[in-house]
C-alpha cells in the first residue's frame, strides 16, 4: 500500500534502516522475506502493513519483545535498540514488499 509509511530517507553519514538491522542482530533470527527463526520482514508486513497503529506497536515489540504472535517462537526483547532506531526499523519492516 504505497503512501502508508513514511519514506525513508537517510543521509548519506547515517546507515540505511537494513544496515542498522544488520548492526543490532536482526537478520540472525529474520531473512528479509522468509522465515529464519522468526517471521520474515516481508511476512511481518504482509499481516500488519495496513494496520496505522502497528509501527508503534511493533517499535515497542522490538524493545520489549514478545511471545505467541508467531506460534511459540520468542522474540527477545532489545534494550540496546533506541526507541528512534526501533520506530524506525519498524517503518522499514512495515515497508516490505509481499513476499
């Protein structure tokens, strides 16, 4: 659903929302579009994407993690991600093409 989220834009002394990704450990348990140990980001945002409360929704599960939204898998909860890196890495999963 195109004109949903933000665009992203970073400068070009910032990382991308993927690098950032890459740098807190997400895509050791999440591949971009399939399941790893946890929900692909394409998946994630396949089920929520139309939703406008989810990127603060999810921003908070990133920090705080969760249980039993993805079968029994849990998702730790990240202290050291910023609640700006997790809004925006929230927007970023939620701007993920249909796998």
């Amino acid at each position: 659903m195109a004109g949903l989220w933000p665009v992203l834009a970073c400068s070009a002394n910032e990382p991308t929302p993927q690098q950032k990704a890459q740098d807190y450990g997400c895509f050791s348990c999440h591949g971009l579009v399939h399941k790893q140990v946890g929900p692909g980001f394409a998946q994630v945002a396949e089920r929520y994407r139309n939703d406008p409360a989810m990127p603060a929704q999810l921003a908070a599960k990133i920090r705080s993690g969760s249980v039993g939204t993805w079968g029994r898998v849990i998702m730790p909860r990240q202290p050291k991600v910023s609640e700006a890196d997790a809004r925006l890495l929230a927007i970023w999963v939620l701007s993920q093409p249909a796998p």
